[in-house]
C-alpha cells in the first residue's frame, strides 16, 4: 500500500484499520441521505416513471411471464426489481397480508406523475433497492480509486465525493434503471482495470459479461465498452489487435445482454419498435428538457457538483500532458460519453449521472497529488499545501453536500399537491367532471370524474366548454417548465395564457414552492 509520506511500518496497521473505518463512515452516510426521504410522496405517486416500473416488476412476478412487454428501456432492472417481490411477498404471506401474488396492488394512476397505491411498501420495496445499488456503487468507487493509484485515500475521497453528489443522491432514491447502471458501469470499469493490468483471458470473460449487464441496463451504457477498448491497447500497443481477449469480452458481452434482455430476441418486433422510439424521444426533444445541451450540461455540473467538476477536467488534461496511462484509462468513457450524449437534444440529470464518479475519482486524484510533500519543491510549499489543499477539499465538498441536504429537505416537504387534493375533496361538490394535466393532484376517481391530460394546451377553452368540464386543475411541472423558457416556448404559453384568462380562477396553492391552480368552467 502506498501513502502520501513514508508511514513506518508499525504504524500501516493503524492506517488501514482508519481506511477500513473511514470507508464505513462513508457508506453509512451515503445510506443516510438516500434513506432520507426515500417515503417521499406515498401513498401518491409523483415520480413520472415509477408508474410505468413497478406494475412491469410486479407483472413479472405475478405471472412468471418473463416478456416485460417493453423495451425503452433493456430488462436487467426490471428482472431485478421482480426478485425483489419473493422475499417481500413471503414475509406478507407468513403475516397473512397475502394469499397469493395476485394480492399485490398495482397502482391506481390518473395520469403522468398522478397516483396512489393502497400498498405504499411495494414502492418503499423498489426504492430500498435502488438505496442498495447507489451504496454499493459508492464501494465500488472506493475500490477502483485505490487500486487505479495504489492510494487508499483517493478512493476514500472519490467515495465521500459519491456518498454526498446531489445527482447520485437524488437518483438513488427512485425507482429507475439509473443508479443500477452507474453500479454495473463501475464494475465494468473494474474489470477493464484489471485486464489493463494482468490481461488475463478471465478478466476478458468477466470484463465482457460486465459490458453486457451494463447494456442490459440502459443501452446507452453500453458506450463503457470504450474503457476496455482502451484497457487492452494501453496494455499492448498495436499488437492488441492479435490478442483474442478483446473479441472475446466482445461475444461475453453480446452473449450476457441477450440472456438478461432475452425478448430483445423472443420478441424482436416490439423491441425495435420501443428502441426506434427512445431513440427519437431523445433526438427530437421533450418539453423543458431540450436544446442548448452542451451548455446544459456544463451549468447543472457547475451547480450542483460545483468545482469538483473543474478540478477533474484539470486532472484530465494533466493526465494527457504528462500521458499517465491510467488518468488516460479512466479519461477515456466519460470523454466518449459526454460527446455523444451531447449530440442528442433532450438533457436532464439522469443522462449525466454515469459521468459523476469518473469525474470524482479524477477529482481525487489529483487533490491527493497536490497533498502530497514531494509534489512541492520549496519548503515554504510544502508547509503551506496540506492546510491550502484542505482547506479546498472542504470548499469543494460543501456545495454538493448543501444541495443535497437542500434537496432532501424539499423532497420531505408537504406541497401543495397535498394541500390542493384536501382541499377538492373538501370543497369541489362530488360528481364534478375535472380536467387534470400531469403532475396534479390525485382527485379520488370514486367521487369524481376525473380526465387526464398530458398537457391541458392539448385542447382549447372551447373544447372544454364543449364537453360540460366543470374544472381544470393545472400543475407547476406542466405548465411551469414552458414559462421557465419564453423564447423557446412562446407558443405554448400563448396557449396557456387563453386557457387562464377564459375561466376563473378559483384558488390558487403555493405550499412548498410547489404552484397549483384550480379554474372553474363556468356555463
């Protein structure tokens, strides 16, 4: 084990006792702020995708029918998530909540982000796992900074960076394929590691089968196929070429993918058919999350990871200049990544999130080089740098511990999704037709008849009069993101506005930052 300053050997005990303790440190505080929170919403559903996940897994379980009947997104995850039901379901058994599968509800949607379960355990199910991956990710992380630099403490950096990024965290919390992916990407990136250094045939084999569990989790991620690429050629030169590994991992990967996403296979037609459209979504745009991405994505770095961000692009450029063969290694995916998520016009945090722990562990990297004596050669310096370098490292880390924090407070937060529900079921004569757009609050369909929208600007004033609507409930998320950008989205507020100025304006809720609106159609 290599440290910053010669450690006597009496004394490595004691260090590596202080890692293995620093690192549990990290990881339960990684699980306290993904824990926190993780309740959020229930017994509603807000989240727009856990709709859509949780009945797939609990079909799956349900029926024993293997086919998830769609592809937007591959099949690891939901097979994942469907295991999760059998210790579930045997301890409801053993407690008699359940006879038999059929007993667990699926959730009651109205429309996008707008729901209920009767049985808020079965996404606190789904939640709970996602918490296990994004704790056992920041492991991983761990692991790979010390063995890509023989240097515990730039894994045990690069995991704190991990446990507190408000992009993991937040992640880490919902029922999606995102956080599995940056599991399986780190430990595709460790194996690629391990080839870089021994090259052995079995470190080919489970590189690829890596790869394919990767790509078996969202497609995009199959793009970390680049770190083993680059693996393999740093190691060998041109001669790679002629080794057999490489085109080995090459057919593990397929082989995995297609044994963990069979009915990409057994039902090709609408495997197409959903990754034709995916592949459109993000080509063509999604209202409040397109266009300017480069810049997008630069900012919401800049704002959230802050300058953790700017210091592993210097550690990238350093590693370049001075062709540190392992800076260059774990360069080489998020460089390839980021370029091509950058051709496509739909951004959000999701779609970065496999980039934050390449960026971290470069981060580390070079914030522990900079504390290291022998980096300075005046005495004065090297005085001077671990206080200065410190003291940056406790800067760094408090803008994305901040952020997290302030996410977690506003995720627990009682909205006026809350309020606004109460107060209809309280206010609003039963039997009432009310028109709700994503995003809203859920209105019991039992007492009302209750219509949802994508977007209320889907139909005119006219049309809702036409059709004997006696409300309209807009949502801050709907409408919200189209006023966050006027020049992009001139046309839809137009449409908005005509909608606000032809009914009246009944009450109006605020609670948590959070903006409904309630209109009455008069006669």
């Amino acid at each position: 084990m290599a440290y910053l300053f010669p450690i006597p050997s009496s004394s490595e005990n004691r260090f590596r006792k202080a890692e293995k303790w620093g690192l549990v440190v990290i990881i339960l505080a990684a699980f306290l702020l993904r824990i926190w929170g993780v309740n959020f919403g229930l017994p509603y559903i807000y989240h727009p995708d856990e709709r859509l996940y949780v009945p797939i897994a609990q079909n799956i379980f349900k029926t024993g029918d293997l086919n998830p009947h769609f592809f937007n997104y591959p099949s690891l995850f939901f097979y994942l998530n469907a295991l999760a039901y059998i210790p579930y379901y045997f301890v409801g058994k053993v407690m008699g909540v359940f006879r038999s599968p059929a007993d667990i509800p699926a959730p009651l949607m109205l429309g996008m982000g707008t729901g209920q379960t009767s049985m808020p355990s079965t996404f606190l199910l789904g939640r709970l796992l996602t918490i296990v991956f994004g704790c056992a990710a920041v492991v991983l992380v761990f692991l790979i900074g010390k063995r890509l630099t023989n240097n515990g403490l730039v894994g045990l950096l690069a995991a704190l960076m991990t446990a507190i990024s408000p992009t993991n965290v937040l992640n880490s919390r919902y029922i999606t394929p995102d956080t599995f992916l940056v599991f399986f990407v780190l430990l595709a990136f460790w194996e690629a590691l391990q080839v870089f250094e021994k090259g052995d045939i079995r470190h080919y084999v489970t590189a690829g089968i890596a790869i394919g569990l990767v790509a078996s989790t969202k497609y995009n991620g199959a793009l970390i196929f680049v770190a083993l690429v680059t693996a393999h050629f740093l190691r060998y030169g041109v001669k790679g070429f002629w080794k057999a590994g490489l085109y080995l991992a090459f057919v593990m990967s397929i082989v995995t993918f297609f044994a963990t996403t069979p009915y990409a296979l057994l039902d090709h037609q609408k495997f197409l058919t959903d990754l034709a459209y995916e592949a459109t979504h993000y080509s063509t745009g999604h209202p409040g999350m397109e266009g300017n991405t480069l810049q997008w994505y630069l900012a919401y770095m800049w704002n959230n990871e802050g300058v953790l961000s700017l210091i592993a692009i210097v550690e990238i450029l350093r590693g370049f200049a001075i062709r540190s063969k392992k800076i260059v290694l774990l360069s080489a995916f998020p460089i390839v990544y980021f370029i091509f998520i950058n051709f496509y016009v739909v951004r959000n945090d999701r779609t970065i999130l496999p980039l934050t722990p390449f960026l971290f562990l470069q981060a580390a990297s070079l914030l522990t080089t900079l504390l290291a004596p022998t980096t300075w050669r005046q005495s004065t310096l090297k005085k001077w740098s671990m206080p200065v370098i410190g003291v940056i490292i406790l800067a760094a880390l408090i803008l994305p511990f901040l952020k997290t924090v302030q996410a977690g407070i506003s995720l627990t937060a009682i909205d006026s999704r809350e309020t606004s529900g109460i107060w209809i079921e309280q206010n609003l004569p039963h039997g009432s037709r009310i028109a709700i757009e994503s995003y809203a609050p859920f209105i019991d369909p039992k007492n009302y008849s209750v219509q949802a929208f994508l977007w209320m600007i889907d139909e005119t004033p006219e049309w809702f009069k036409a059709n004997h609507f006696d409300y309209l409930v807009f949502s801050q998320r709907s409408f919200g993101r189209y006023y966050a950008q006027p020049v992009l989205y001139s046309n839809e507020i137009a449409q908005y506005n005509r909608l606000f100025g032809s009914f009246d304006l009944v009450k109006r809720f605020t609670e948590g930052g959070y903006e409904i609106r309630i209109y009455h159609v008069a006669p």
